[in-house]
DNA sequence: GTCTATAATAGGATAGAC
DNA sequence: GTCTATCCTATTATAGAC
C-alpha cells in the first residue's frame, strides 16, 4: 500500500527532527526523504528552494509553535510562578529532558548560517524578551529581569550543549532547577 | 616558491580554526586542504585515518594544550580568584570575546559523534573538575563547587550559542563577568 | 612529504512520466 | 503530488610519480 500523505505540518516535523538530530549540514536529502517517507520530487514540490528552504520553513513553523505554546502563555493569565513552572515543563518535555539538541543551536551552527541568522536572532530575542516581561511582571526591575532571562537561555543552551558532548543528560534537568529558583527570585538589595 | 612546510602542530591548528568555524559535517577536505596549504595526499599522509582521524587528533591536542594553559594552572601556586580571573581571561581570548565558536561544541553537534564522545567526555570533565577543584580550594563545600563549576561550564557554553545565533557577542561577555562574581562568592547559609 | 591525476561514491537538484 | 531516472558537481579517498 502507497506512504501515506503527510501534511505539511507533519513535514515541517520531521524535517525539524531530522535537521534537530542531525544537523543542517549533517542531514543529507537521503537522510530527510527517509525521515519524511517522500521522494526528492516531492520534497522540491514543498520546497523548491531546496534544503535551505526546508531548513527556514522549519524555523518559521517553530516560530509560530513556540509563541502558540511557550512565549504566548506566558504573558496570558495566572501567577508568574506559575506560569515560569509551565514553561519549564514544557521545554523539559520538549527536549526530553536533555536528551534532544536544540534546533536553534543545530542551524546556529551550520558552516553558512547567514540564511538563518535573522530568524535565529529574533526567536532568541523573542524567547528572552518573554521572559523578561514575566520578571517585570513579578516586580523585578527591567535592566535585572533582562539580564536574568537572557541568562536563563544561556543556561538551558548550555546545558542542552554540555549533556550531549559529555553525554549525560543530568546538567540539564539541573539548569531548569536552577532557573525555577533563581529566576523570579527578589533582586538583592 | 613553494608553501612553508608546517609543523603537525601548525597543522592541527589550522585543522582545530576550520573545524571550530565550519563544524565537523560542515568542513570538507576541500576546505581543510585550503586552510592548511597542503594537498590531500599530504593529508592523508599524517591523517591516514582521514577526516575522522584530524577531528580526534585535534581534540588530542587541544587537550593537552588546555591542560597546560587553563587547566594545570588553576592547580598551581596563587590567590583562587586571581587564578579564576586569569583563566577567564585566557577564555575570553581563546573565544575572541565571543566571536569565535566552542570546538567541543561543534563536534558535539556532529551527524555522528560516537567517534568524539569519549574524548569529549573527559574533556567536559577536566573542566568541570578543574573548577570545582578551585572552588574547594576557596573553601566551597565539595557538592557546591561542583555544581557551581558545571554551572560556568554551562554558561560559556551557552553564552557562545547565543552569541552565534543571535550575531551578538556582548552576551559571552556577560557571562563571564557573572562566572567571576559567583564562582567563589562565599555559599549563602 | 608533496604533488597531479583519478577513482568511486554521495550530494543536491531537475526532467518528465503518471 | 509522487515516482523513477538522471544530471552534474562535490566529496572522500587512493595511486603513483617525483
């Protein structure tokens, strides 16, 4: 019997594993027709720019994921807290507990980067300033609340880095510890 | 004339700058024969393992080069936060203030890495344990300073991705400045 | 040790049938 | 939309002369 027919948003997933899991310029056409069960053909129907265009249309659907799922929730109703505790779970799941790469940090460091540069630039700016708002939101200072996010993505960025080259996956579970406490913690005087 | 013949240190240096800036997937032999000046054959000569085997002899180096000029130092004579401040600084350098990217990193996010992860394993490690090692040595408690010198190790580590993806460097710079304030601050009661 | 030349394969991309 | 077949280049790797 034929593959079935994926969707597009089923595409764009396991174009986002296979470029998560392998890199942009470790995946190969091989390896993304076998991810996606599509023939070369069909991958340049979806995407006649080729690799590069799946790689973008990949950030662009994470874009619009992450604000639905992560940046959007944070500035909705309910306790900063609570609300922190939210994203951490979910970026926890999302990255199975440090097991998975981040697709961010794959494209940020393909040999030529310049076609995802401005997209990466604007979702770290956005993933930092979500948070910052959050840290305002729990009466702390703008210039500390900015600092403390940017530091949070450095944190789970590096974590995420650290547990694959050592390949445990510890160091991950506790930077988000550490964010928990730390983030929405009372300036010091 | 004919190109100065360099030394294998000379070699697996420039092989270390193609690897570091284009990753281990990303860097051809094409490339790295550009970087070097010498021709394939040549390559292969020293390499006869090929690509695979210039990414572990790099990795070799570099360790030892980091043992000898960040890691063995923060073990010798000296105040623990003036060593701290001299091993950052050295960091800070090596990254050319954020601006260049981690080779750990890089060849962590290999399609295949099996063939890194042990030596950078240990490599994490060192590091980590060198840190922790000072910390102590400041009279941070041994579960503190481990997971105060993981930390650091996180942050540059992120700070780096960050920096990459977002074509901004200043965050490199951050964190080191948050690492040398926190390191061996005394442990709250 | 380094070179030129070349093999053998894998890579990205396209044509045209269905 | 998807397939098979194909093109062309880049890629890794080797052979053999000097």
């Amino acid at each position: 019997m034929p593959a079935a027919i994926l969707s597009r948003e089923e595409i764009l997933a396991r174009l986002a594993d296979t470029f998560r899991q392998r890199g942009y310029d470790g995946a190969s056409l091989a390896d993304i027709a076998k991810a996606t069960g599509l023939g070369k053909s069909s991958l340049y129907h979806y995407f006649p720019g080729g690799k590069e265009e799946m790689a973008t249309g990949v950030l662009a659907a994470l874009s619009e994921q992450l604000e639905a799922g992560l940046f959007g929730p944070l500035a909705g109703p309910g306790v900063p807290a609570r609300k922190l505790g939210r994203m951490l779970d979910t970026l926890d799941g999302f990255y199975n507990g440090g097991r998975n790469a981040c697709l961010l940090e794959r494209l940020a460091a393909s040999a030529d980067r310049s076609p995802f540069q401005r997209p990466l630039h604007a979702m770290f700016e956005r993933w930092i300033g979500a948070m910052a708002a959050l840290c305002r939101e729990a009466g702390i200072p703008a210039a500390t609340a900015r600092a403390r996010a940017e530091d949070a993505v450095v944190r789970i960025e590096g974590a995420l880095v650290l547990s694959a080259g050592t390949g445990d996956h510890r160091p991950f579970g506790r930077a988000l510890t550490a964010i928990r406490r730390s983030l929405l913690a009372p300036p010091a005087p």
